[in-house]
C-alpha cells in the first residue's frame, strides 16, 4: 500500500478517536485497539503496528513478562516487577561451565539483582509509559488494550521531544521508532528502526496467541528519515575486532585471559580454530541476568565465558571472545571446544517468560553468519540449546544446565533461520521431527514459581514422552537423572522425558493417535493426531549396533583412545554413560567426528595440544540431550 492510501485510511480513524483516558473495551478486536490507539496519539497505525509486531508479533502472553520485565503487545518494560530475585545460570546449580575433566571444577561465582534505582530506563518503560497516558501500571501490565495505548503514547512523546510534528506519514517517524529501542547506542538504534521500516514495507499476518489475526498490509514505498537518529545524541558502540553479520549491531567487550594465582586462570582458553579443530555445534543459553551483569561476569576473570551476548529489548549483540579462541560455557569441554556459545539475556528462573522478536531475529542472523562461516548445518544436531548438550560422564548428568528451556520457539527460530521444519517424507516415514504449533501447543509444566505448582499456560515447541500411547501412562525414565528408577516428572527443568522442536527420533511404532520413538535405550510414545500432529515426517541416516552386539556403549564426549595421548598429555577416560543403545533400537545421526582432545590446562597457550585418535564417533539424538556412539560398534542406513 502508497503513502497516500496508508494516510486516507488513517484520516478517518483521526477523526473517530475516543476522547483521551476513554477506556478501551478488551473485546474490541486486536485489530482495532491498535487503531484507536493509533489515532488517540496521532501515531500512523502501520508504525504502532511494526513496533509492537518487532517487539511481540502482537502477542499478549496472558500477561507474563519478557525476559527483561517486557510486558504486552508493547513489552512495556517493568523489570523491577517481573525479575526480582533472578540469579545467573552459570552461577547455579552443579554444572561445570569447562566440563574438563583433567582440571579442577569450575563454578560461577554469585552476582547481585540489580537494585531498582540502577536499571537503565529501556527496563523502566512501563512506568513512564503510565505517567504519559493516565492509566495505572497494573492495567498497562495485564490489559491489552490499555498496553497498546501506552505504547502509543511513549512513541508519540518520542515524536513531540524530537521536535517533530504528528504526521500522518510513516516516513518521518523512524527517529521515534529507534528511540523507542531503549538503545544507548546509535548502530543499534538504527538496526532496530531499520527492522521495523522493513516489516512496514514487507507488511505481516498472524493469528496471535489470543487467537485473533492481526494484519499490517505491505507499504513498499515507504523510505523512512534515517538522518533522524543522529539528533538522538546516541553514543557510538565500543570498537573493535568483532565477528558479526553486517545485518546487526555488535560490539566489542572483551572476555579477560588472566592469571590470578597457585596458577589458576580464566576466564577462558586460547585456540587456533578452525585451524586446530573444527567448528561443529551453535549452542544456545540464557544469562538468567539482566544486561549489565551479564557484561559484569563475563568481563570477571575468576567467571566463565562464551561468544556472544545477545540483548533482549533491541536485539544488540556484544562479542566477548575471538571464534577462534575455546569458551566455557557448555558444561562439556569436547562441546566447548568445538562450538560458539550464545548467551541470550532471559531467566528460565522464569520460565513462562518469552523472548522478544527482535531477539529472535539477531539471534538467526548471526547464526546463519557462523553456520555459512564454519559450514556448520543449519538442524538441531548442529544447532543445540544448552539443554541438549550431554553430561561428560555420569556423574555429570544430573548437574546440566536446561537453558533456554521449553518455551524458547524453535520452529519460529528456524523459519528465521531460513530452514523452516518441513515434512520430507510421506506418513510411513521411518523419522520423524518434532513440530507442534508452538502457540496452540500448551503442556503442564510445574515448577516456574513453586516447586510442584502448575506454571501459567504458555504456547511450547516440546512434547512428553510416555511408556504406553496414553496420557495416563507413566513417563519414561532416564537413569541418568534418575539412578534409582523414578519416573520423569512433568517439571519445567526435568528433561528426562521432553523430545523439543526441531529434534528427529527413529520411529519404533505407530499406533492411532501415538507415536513411539526410540529414546534413552527404550521405546517412547507421544501423541501425534493426524489431525493436529506434533511432529512431521522426515529423512535421514540413523544406525544400530552392528550384527553380533546386543548392545552398545553410550558416551557424553567422543574422546581419543588411550594410546593416541603424546606423553606429558594426561590420558582421559573414554567413560561410557549409564544408558545402552541395544540391538533392534534405531536413533537418528547428526555427524560422524573423529576422537579429538583439546589439551589446555595452563595459562601459558604455548603448550595446548590437540589429541586426535584412530577411532571415529558418529553423534546421535539419543534422548533430550544429544550423545556419541564409536563408529565400529554400529551400522548406519538410511532411510
């Protein structure tokens, strides 16, 4: 749609707004709540419309906060609220950040919540959002229509400051739309402005989670006043060696490599990759911190590290470490030393919590940067969630971290990702992959706020698995979690019986509405009507232990055998886990890898080696969590 249809079509709904402070009812149409808003404010509807959309794809979440305290179709920030008594991940729970065995273990140290009074105004927008419209915070927080209205307001304050006139013109609000961000800096203010602008002349349709289909027609014609953001007096981001698509705004906060005594080190390893080892797995986390003390830690030598830091509200991007150069960050050093970790900011403490779209889409854009960098596959045997990187031994499994959780939207991420996940065979398929409609798909889970309560309904890529094709079936045990047999658990953090978006299981047996998938050593069924399925059906290469085993050992790290360890290099053991892959049993490969050991226990790099054996592994989807298998115990087809 031109300029001149946007603003016909606008000049009606200006003459019929409702007088300021009128209350909205909420069953008007979504649709029309923007429009009022729109008009009451002299906001051109289509920016109210592509800010909200870049924010929440118009959601409402039945009011949960972001991850930031963001909340309603406007993610109205009020963090004070909603992330009281969070505390980061890395500092929580047994897990090892390093995951290397051959050194002492490494743990997180505590981090302070912020006080109230410290956080930036981008986490504050619920509280001016209230002083500018008249309508009280808990209503801006749970109502949608007052929420819309209070965005509305903050866009058109951001207009009046400017010194701009209320013009009925898209094209000269994009100042207004790149402080509405919240962003300090002026690279990221504009990528944001520059995202929205591009779903004004790309225009959007969906169902929202309330059900209701909100749509901005295309405006190609639009050419927004990008001159604007250089009147906001943003600061330049911080220079240097960065590693990011030129698509996002990044910038440079170096992780520390120091020394702080009885030769301890941190916060990191030094490498050469991809010369010294390839690059094979993207893993992705949650800070379960807001931003500053996200950038605290990983700038405190006695912490841990990763990557890349990725902001909530904007979609900013902060590197911390050179690609080349080993994290600690997966809990598992073999995955460490071959992946680039990304640490969104969100707090699985609450889980229910979501992620912002403008999150979302940095967060792919940056991924498909690395994956084209290091030919790394754009699936989920390649593009991990913490909560998918396997424990190094048994003793380790109960401790692994289960970040981003349940509620991180896979087959939204991978649809940004430009792998959107399709059926790739017909319904006597021998894969499947698992898909449920996120919104639609609406598990129990306990445990978001108090252990053994139900948390808040919320849309979620991942389906149970049960012993028998029913809901009153026990769910399947995993005796790596559970030594002494107990059943999983419907909790939010319990992964012991969770098959998420994305993830492909060799099919065991199909029965009506349920479908068995081979799972931990054991067959697994979940429910899958043809009707509304929660899995498509797929290719691939899967294995079995070869002829003559009855079973074969299952491994967390695909290290080197004994005798490939030069001397002076420690030789680790090749300790299987507690499961079995036994004979009969299928299970979906990701990549076949050979047995491989970064050797990095000092500071001084000089000495780091890497171990490469004769015997080669092959990574499978064995469970929640990925595992290795060695390539001589097993028969790959495919199917």
């Amino acid at each position: 749609m031109g300029l001149l249809a946007s603003a016909a079509l606008l000049l009606p709904l200006l003459s019929a707004a409702p007088p300021a402070g009128a209350d909205v009812p909420e069953a008007v149409s979504l649709q029309s709540q923007f429009a009022r808003a729109a008009a009451r404010h002299g906001v051109p509807e289509s920016v109210l419309l592509a800010v909200s959309y870049f924010q929440s794809r118009w959601d409402g979440h039945g009011g949960a906060p972001s991850v930031t305290g963001g909340y309603g179709p406007m993610h109205l920030t009020d963090a004070v609220t909603a992330l009281a008594g969070a505390a980061p991940h890395h500092s929580d729970g047994e897990e090892d950040p390093r995951g290397d065995s051959s050194r002492a273990v490494r743990s997180g140290a505590e981090a302070p919540v912020p006080a109230a009074d410290s956080l930036p105004p981008r986490l504050r927008t619920l509280e001016r959002a209230s002083a500018l419209s008249g309508i009280p915070a808990e209503e801006l927080r749970t109502g949608t229509a007052a929420n819309i209205e209070g965005g509305a307001a903050l866009l058109a304050a951001a207009q009046r400051e400017a010194g701009l006139p209320a013009s009925t013109d898209p094209a000269d609000w994009y100042g207004a739309v790149a402080r509405y961000s919240g962003a300090d800096d002026s690279a990221t203010a504009t990528t944001y402005a520059n995202d929205v602008f591009d779903v004004i002349r790309t225009g959007e349709s969906r169902t929202t989670d309330s059900g209701q289909v909100v749509t901005l027609p295309a405006a190609p014609a639009v050419a927004p006043a990008t001159e604007q953001v250089a009147a906001l007096g943003l600061r330049r981001p911080a220079g240097g060696p960065v590693e990011c698509p030129r698509s996002v705004a990044c910038e440079w906060i170096p992780a520390p490599y120091e020394e702080f005594g009885d030769g301890d080190y941190g916060n990191h390893d030094k490498a050469d990759r991809p010369t010294s080892q390839s690059v094979d797995y993207i893993v992705i986390h949650d800070t379960e911190a807001v931003w500053d003390v996200t950038l605290k830690l990983v700038q405190d030598p006695t912490y841990v590290s990763w990557q890349y830091s990725l902001r909530s509200s904007d979609g900013h991007i902060a590197q911390h470490l050179p690609l080349k150069d080993v994290g600690w960050h997966a809990g598992n050093w073999f995955v460490n030393a071959k992946s680039v970790g990304l640490e969104h900011e969100g707090f699985l403490t609450s889980p229910d919590s979501w992620y912002t779209e403008a999150m979302y889409r940095t967060s792919a854009r940056l991924v498909r940067y690395l994956a084209a960098r290091y030919g790394i596959p754009l699936d989920r045997q390649h593009i991990l969630g913490h909560d998918n990187v396997p424990g190094t031994v048994t003793s380790t499994i109960r401790g692994m971290h289960t970040d981003p959780g349940p509620y991180w939207d896979w087959a939204h991420y991978f649809r940004l990702l430009g792998r959107p996940i399709t059926p790739s065979a017909g319904p006597d398929a021998s894969v499947v992959t698992i898909r449920p409609e996120y919104s639609a798909h609406q598990p129990v889970y306990t445990g978001c706020a108090v252990a053994g309560e139900a948390c808040a309904p919320h849309g979620s890529g991942a389906v149970r698995l049960h012993t028998a094709p029913s809901t009153d079936a026990p769910l399947v045990k995993d005796i790596g979690l559970r030594p002494g047999g107990q059943d999983s658990t419907t909790g939010v953090n319990d992964t012991g019986a969770r098959a998420s978006t994305g993830q492909s299981y060799a099919v065991a047996e199909r029965r009506g509405d349920w479908t068995a998938v081979w799972y931990l050593g054991q067959k697994a069924w979940f429910h899958n009507p043809g009707k509304h399925p929660t899995a498509v059906n797929a290719r691939g290469l899967v294995l079995t232990p070869r002829e003559g085993l009855a079973s074969v050992p299952v491994y967390g790290r695909a290290y080197p055998e004994a005798s490939a360890y030069p001397a002076g290099v420690p030789v680790q053991a090749v300790s299987p886990l507690p499961y079995r892959l036994l004979a009969g049993q299928r299970y979906v490969v990701g990549d076949r890898t050979p047995g491989e050991y970064y050797f990095a226990p000092v500071f001084d790099s000089s000495g780091h080696t890497v171990v490469r054996g004769q015997e080669d592994y092959y990574q499978i989807q064995f469970g929640h969590r990925v595992a290795f298998v060695k390539a001589a115990d097993v028969r790959v087809s495919r199917v």
